[in-house]
C-alpha cells in the first residue's frame, strides 16, 4: 500500500476556494489511479472526483462538476482537488485514495481504491 497524506483544509465562505493536496510515499505512486472521497457529519462517505494513473483521464459527482478540478504531479507523488464555488453543503471530511490496481483510470467506485489517507476538515460557511 502506499501512504497518504492530506492538507489544505479549512475553514471558508460560500463562494471562496480551497486547494486540497495529497502527497503519497511508498509504492510508485504514480503508477495507480488516484480519487477524493467526502464524509458529512451522519452521511456515509461519497465519491468527489478521480483521475487516471497518467492524469489523461477525469471523473466527477455531478455536484461538483466545473467547481472542482483534480489533478496529479507525478514527479511530486501529489494529487490536488481544487475547489471553487464552494457550498455549505460541500462541508465534510476530505479523504485522498490510491487504487489497488496499477495503471488504473479514473474510477469513481469505492471498492477499487485501498490506500487511504486520514482525512482533512473542510467546512464551508454560509
């Protein structure tokens, strides 16, 4: 497995962004697919957006589709989720994963993803 760590959460208005950063170590990195999970206080985690092993290929819940950019630097083992336009609602706990597989693409499916970080906060202030 490869181990992840979040950062850049925190507290902001509706309307302002925030960048998210997950920096892996471990396995080569830049050979699985990468994804951005959410928890809300009593909701089950959800996916967020998902990028392919090469970075060629994207996913994203339609809720946040054109707010939210995913991204990876390979040369850095990092994957980013910047967010605009935020909302109340995007309020949660943000997790980074890594898929199990290999060259993986961008898959928005919970079970293909076994590495994961800790989390960061990010909440969103009407």
């Amino acid at each position: 497995q490869v181990q992840l760590i979040e950062s850049g959460g925190g507290l902001v208005q509706a309307g302002g962004s925030l960048r998210l950063s997950c920096a892996a170590s471990g396995r080569t990195f830049n050979t699985y697919g990468a994804g951005w999970f959410r928890q809300a206080p009593g909701k089950e985690r959800e996916f967020v957006a998902a990028i392919s092993w090469r970075g060629a290929s994207t996913h994203y819940r339609d809720s946040v589709k054109g707010r939210f950019t995913i991204s990876r630097d390979n040369a850095k083992s990092t994957v980013y989720l910047q967010m605009n336009s935020l909302k109340p609602e995007d309020t949660a706990v943000y997790y980074c994963a890594a898929t199990k597989r290999q060259f993986s693409s961008a898959s928005y499916y919970e079970s293909e993803y076994n590495s994961w970080g800790q989390g960061t906060q990010v909440t969103v202030s009407s």
